[in-house]
C-alpha cells in the first residue's frame, strides 16, 4: 500500500466518500495519526460492510514512535 503521508493530528477529521476512522466507536473515539495514501482501496469493517478510503484516522498508542518506524519502513 503506498503511502503518501501521515500527519500526527487530533484536529477535527471531516470524514466523507473517501475518508474514514479506524474506531469501533467512530465519533466519540478521537485520534492522534491521520494516514492518506496514493490511491483508492477498501477497508472491510465489521459484519463484512466495505467502505473505500484514501485517509484514513485512527488511535495508536505511541504515535511519535510509530510514524517515525513507518517512515523508516517506507524509505526501503
């Protein structure tokens, strides 16, 4: 999957066709990484209903940590 960007954020994410948020329970659930990539795909959520994303928001742990090792991994 290539990967344009991702941006440490925990601004408001307008979410629409082509945005989504990687959480369980959706709005009242915030994020801190906000990932877009090149090109189109589809994200297979629960009960099997697929959504297609280019940006997708979500919550991780470490966020500093991650986004450097997964620009150290993109740079291979």
């Amino acid at each position: 999957m290539p990967i344009d960007s991702i941006e440490l954020s925990s601004k408001d994410f307008e979410i629409d066709d082509l945005s989504r948020k990687l959480s369980p329970l959706g709005k009242m659930e915030a994020h801190n990484l906000i990932i877009s990539v090149k090109k189109e795909y589809v994200l297979t959520g629960l009960y099997g209903l697929r959504k297609r994303f280019k940006t997708i928001a979500l919550h991780v742990d470490e966020p500093k940590a991650f986004k450097e090792k997964m620009e150290l991994a993109l740079e291979k």
